[in-house]
C-alpha cells in the first residue's frame, strides 16, 4: 500500500503526458484530411483556403485566390454569370449606368494600338472631330501603346475629372502627319436603344447597343 502511494504521483505524471502526446498527434497528422471530412461542403473551401494561409511555406495573397476560385466556379454556370473584384465594381457601375464622365470613344486594341471603334453619340469627342479608325498615340504627351498597355489602365488614362482636358495624339489612315486634339472630359450618354422602328404592320426592328439603367 505505501509502495503504491510513493509511486501515485509518477503513474499520474506519465498519464497525463501519454494524454497530451496522443492528443497532439491526432491534431496534426491528419489535419488535412479533417478539412475535408469534419466539415460540410459549404465549408471547405473557407477551410482549405485559411489551411493554405496558414501552412503554405511561402506567404500567398488569398484575395487573388479566392477571386481565381471563383471564377472557375462560375466558369461551370451559363455564360452570362460573372464575378466582379471589388476594385472593378465602380467601372462596372459606372458602365451600366446611362452615361458617364470621359471623353467618349469606343475602342479596341489593334498591333499594340488604341484603335477608335466609333465616338460616342453626344459625347466630347464627337465634337471635337474623332472619327472611327483613328488611332491614338498619346495621351497629354504619354504614349499609350505597346503591348505593356491593358485596356483598364488605357482607361484610366483617357478618362478623369469632369472639366479636365486631354490632348490625344492622334494617328489617322491617309494623312501625313499626326493630329492632336484638346478634349475637355464631359458627360457622355449612352443609349441602350439606338433605332427602331416598324418592318411591316406586325413586325418592328429595334437595334440595342448595351443594356444599361
């Protein structure tokens, strides 16, 4: 019976140790196979992306993550089902709504080239005298072309405050030198309906350039 109590102390001291052993091995071995099984489905892309935060050896952006993930996931719906980054969200809007601040210009890149679709109806640039085919060099002396140029950023290099001006540069099809033209940025309406009218009695045409508010 003493013998017992001399030794009460060590038994308990090694229990609770072979507890704490076991139990951490349990934790991490197999953490990676409990995000997958412990929670819902709902659940286990929030748990594997802050498992990748949190254990990944090199320091990764998550945002970009999930964005990407997203937009595989959508990818698998109908093709009008999008995924808009919070720093997109105010071009969207903007594009969406019945007109916006700029200088008015449809455009495409063409060979590195800002290539001018058509000027926008009412818009600044219309008035000034751009016409469909123009291409613009520059934008107040800042060349804009060349394969560096995304067309987000040659938005935001045509577009600003209302009341600024902008001086293109400007090449055009058949004249020998560049043009340049000074256009003070302005509301530009857009018309989601451009035409309509009727074929015959019972048949009409309508023409939408975009759908908007």
């Amino acid at each position: 019976m003493q013998l017992q109590k001399k030794f009460w102390p060590l038994i308990v001291g090694l229990a609770v140790a072979t507890g704490i052993f076991i139990g951490g091995r349990l934790s991490f071995t197999d953490s990676s196979d409990r995000i997958f099984t412990s929670n819902s489905k709902k659940d286990k892309l929030n748990r594997l992306i802050d498992y990748i935060d949190y254990e990944y050896v090199d320091e990764i952006n998550t945002d970009s993550i999930v964005d990407v993930t997203v937009n595989s996931i959508l990818d698998n719906l109908d093709p009008h089902s999008t995924y808009i980054p919070k720093e997109d969200l105010q071009r969207v809007t903007e594009n969406m709504k019945g007109d916006f601040v700029g200088i008015g210009v449809s455009f495409y890149t063409y060979k590195d080239t800002v290539t001018v679709i058509r000027p926008l109806q009412g818009g600044p640039s219309i008035k000034a005298g751009i016409i469909g085919g123009d291409r613009i060099i520059a934008a107040n002396g800042e060349p804009i072309y060349g394969n560096n140029w995304s067309n987000e950023a040659i938005v935001n290099r045509l577009k600003g405050e209302k009341g600024s001006r902008v001086k293109l540069t400007v090449y055009r099809p058949g004249e020998d030198e560049l043009l340049e033209f000074k256009i003070r940025r302005n509301d530009v309406p857009i018309k989601s309906v451009e035409a309509y009218y009727m074929l015959t009695e019972t048949i009409g045409y309508v023409k939408i350039n975009r759908f908007a508010e």
